[in-house]
C-alpha cells in the first residue's frame, strides 16, 4: 500500500520557521513527482511545492517562493519542506503527495502571534 506520512506542523509565531516530513513507502520513491500542498478552511486546495529526480526539477509557488524550500532523500524515501519567514496566511493543513498515487495524512501549521 501506498503510505506517505506528513508531520512536523505546529503552532509559530508570524516570521518563524518549522520543516515538515513526509515518510513515503510502498512505491519506488525515486520514480515519482513528489510534493507539497495545502489546504485552508474555506478556501481552494493550493499546490504549494513539487519536486522531480528524473531532471530536477523544482516548483513552487509564488505565494511560498524565496520562503519555503523542498528537499527529498531517495535513499530514506523522505520528503521534506523547510519553511522559513512564515506568516498567518501559511496557516492550513499540509498534505504530501505523489504524483499520479494519492497523499496521506496532512499535518496543521498555525502560524499566529
């Protein structure tokens, strides 16, 4: 079975960091687009970041660019988000995926003073 375990979220202050984890199994990590989205309550699922091994290729987007930074270990099959100069607009629950299998459990960032 396809498992990809988020977590990391929190509650921080506006300007803060936090990192996320995502633990994948079940599936030939190396081979898949992995990546990050989000959901706040009341609004539009958000692609956040992706990323791919086969040409390195990184995505995020411009609400997150310069801030967040993704990072995968094919070796560990984890996926991680580093999240740096958060602000209360970060705030909503972080799912990681797999491009084309599904995602798991999300985790909630609170960012709030």
């Amino acid at each position: 079975d396809v498992q990809l375990q988020a977590s990391g979220g929190g509650l921080v202050q506006p300007g803060g960091s936090l990192t996320l984890t995502c633990a994948a199994s079940g599936f030939t990590f190396d081979d898949y687009a992995v990546g990050w989205f989000r959901q706040a309550p009341g609004k539009r699922r958000e692609g956040v970041s992706c990323t791919r091994s086969s040409d390195n290729i990184t995505y995020y987007s411009d609400s997150v660019k310069g801030r967040f930074t993704i990072s995968r270990d094919n070796a560990k099959n984890t996926l991680d988000l580093q999240m740096n100069s958060l602000k209360p607009e970060d705030t909503a629950v972080y799912y990681c995926y797999a491009n084309r299998l599904g995602w798991g459990q999300g985790t909630q960032v609170t960012v709030s003073s």
